[in-house]
C-alpha cells in the first residue's frame, strides 16, 4: 500500500514544484518596469537590439559596441539606455 501511494504521490508533487518553480523564476522578469527594449541605429534606424534599463549609469551598449536607445517612434531612436543593474 505504501508503495502504491509513493508511486503517485512523488511524480505529481514533482509536477507541482516544477510548474510552481517556472513562475517563479518569470515573475521577476516580469514586473520589472525599468527593463526596455533596445534598439541601435546601425546599419538602419532603431534595429533590435538587447533589453537595457531606464535607471541613469553606465550606458547600455551591444557586444559589438553600439549605443544602445530607446524607441521614440518607429524611426526615431535617440533616447539613451542604460546597462541593466
């Protein structure tokens, strides 16, 4: 009997950790409202880029070196990001 009721219970509490586990590991992703898209003006305007941060600091570059901006309209990206904390 005891057997019986490890066999079931173990896979479906492991079941219920993981999903519990994956939306928690989301939220923080979620809710952060400094995170913003970036986009660079290189080769063409506002191309995407890497996600930056609105807090003042270091400015947000790509791996190849490029400034990284905010989106002010479809083709207007001047509004500096800044590296994600």
């Amino acid at each position: 009997m005891k057997k019986i009721v490890l066999k079931t219970a173990l896979p479906a509490l492991a079941l219920m950790m993981a999903v519990g586990l994956s939306f928690a590991t989301n939220v923080e992703q979620a809710h952060n409202p400094n995170a913003k898209q970036g986009y660079i003006n290189t080769p063409q305007p506002c191309t995407l880029s890497r996600t930056c941060s609105t807090i003042p600091g270091q400015l947000c570059t790509d791996n190849n070196g490029n400034q990284v901006f905010d989106k002010i309209s479809p083709t207007v990206c001047t509004q500096p990001l800044y590296m994600p904390q």
